[in-house]
C-alpha cells in the first residue's frame, strides 16, 4: 500500500510548498510593481515633454489677436502706397496730356 506519512511530516510539506507559492507571488508582485512604476515613470517623462513642447509654442508662436492686427496694419500701409501709386500716376498722365497740348499749339503757332 501507501506510505505512512506523520502528519507533521505532512504539514511541513505542505507548509514549504506553500511557502514557495507565497515567495513566487511575492516575487511577481515585485515585479509588477517595479514595470507599473517604471510605465508611470515614463507617462511623466512623455508629460513633461508634451509640456515643454506646448510652453515652447506659447512662448514663441504669434496669437491670433496679435497676428490679425498685424495684417490689418500692413493691408493699411499697402493700400495707402497703393494710393500714392495711383494719384502720382494720375498727375503725370494729366501732366502728359497738359504736355502734348502745348507742344500741339505751339507747332500750330
């Protein structure tokens, strides 16, 4: 038949055998633990970098407001040159018609 085992001989088996599954689960808590942190480590670092990125465009991005002001006060200047242009265009084409009359009277005289 079986061996006759004393039941402290039993006990002490089971106890080991327990204790080693208790160790392994402490073993792979650990380690689960260290990877968590080490993902919750990294998490921050990407976070951090995402920060830095999003300050370094506020710092050196024009607002929209600033921007828009900015091209209102150019589409100004430009129209004003634009005006200029067009007024002195105006006086030396009245000043070319003035001219040819002259010349043209002044043949006939």
């Amino acid at each position: 038949m079986g061996e006759v085992v004393s039941l402290r001989e039993y006990v002490d088996t089971r106890f080991a055998s327990q204790e080693k599954a208790v160790e392994s689960a402490l073993t792979s808590a650990k380690e689960a633990v260290i990877k968590a942190e080490m993902a919750t480590e990294r998490r921050f670092e990407n976070s951090n970098e995402w920060r830095n990125t999003v300050e370094t465009l506020q710092r050196t991005y024009m607002p929209r407001t600033e921007a828009m002001q900015l091209s209102a006060s150019l589409t100004e200047k430009i129209e004003a040159v634009q005006k200029m242009l067009w007024i002195g265009m105006g006086v030396m084409l009245a000043f070319e018609f003035f001219l040819g009359i002259v010349l043209v009277l002044w043949k006939h005289t």
